[in-house]
C-alpha cells in the first residue's frame, strides 16, 4: 500500500483518486501517523447509472408534491 502525507494527499487528491480507481490502495498519514485510508469502492456497492435512473423513474411514478414545484422546493430550500 502506498503512503503519502496528508499535505501530499490534499494537493493531489485528483491524482490520488485516479489511481485508486485503477485498483490501488493509498494510506494518508499525518506526521507519520496513519490517519486514514483511500480504496476502491466494493464491487458490489457499484450501481450501473441505467439502473440508478431507472429506479427513480420507478419510485416517481404516482407519487406527487402536493402540487408544489420542484422550483418552489428549491426555493424553500434557500430560506
């Protein structure tokens, strides 16, 4: 497992993901200390976007918002 500095790991973060999305496991240390670890998701834990959507599609149908907009949410959201 690679390690690299906390200062490394916020500078590069980008970087850092690339590669473990490419299998590898990073360790994060600070000040020498292992305080915490980046790995590739489980496999099983990993949704095709198709079903993703799919199943909002799903879970929409014959539900409604009391008549309300989804701009009128967003905007209550804000106050």
């Amino acid at each position: 497992m690679t390690t690299v500095g906390s200062y490394e790991a916020k500078t590069h973060l980008s970087q850092l993901l690339d590669r473990v999305a490419k299998g590898e496991r990073i360790l994060i240390t600070k000040h020498g200390v292992p305080v915490a670890a980046l790995i590739p998701p489980d496999p099983r834990f990993r949704s095709d976007v198709r079903e993703a959507v799919a199943a909002l599609k799903e879970f929409g149908k014959g539900r409604s918002l009391g008549g309300l907009s989804v701009r009128d949410l967003i905007e209550e959201g804000r106050r």
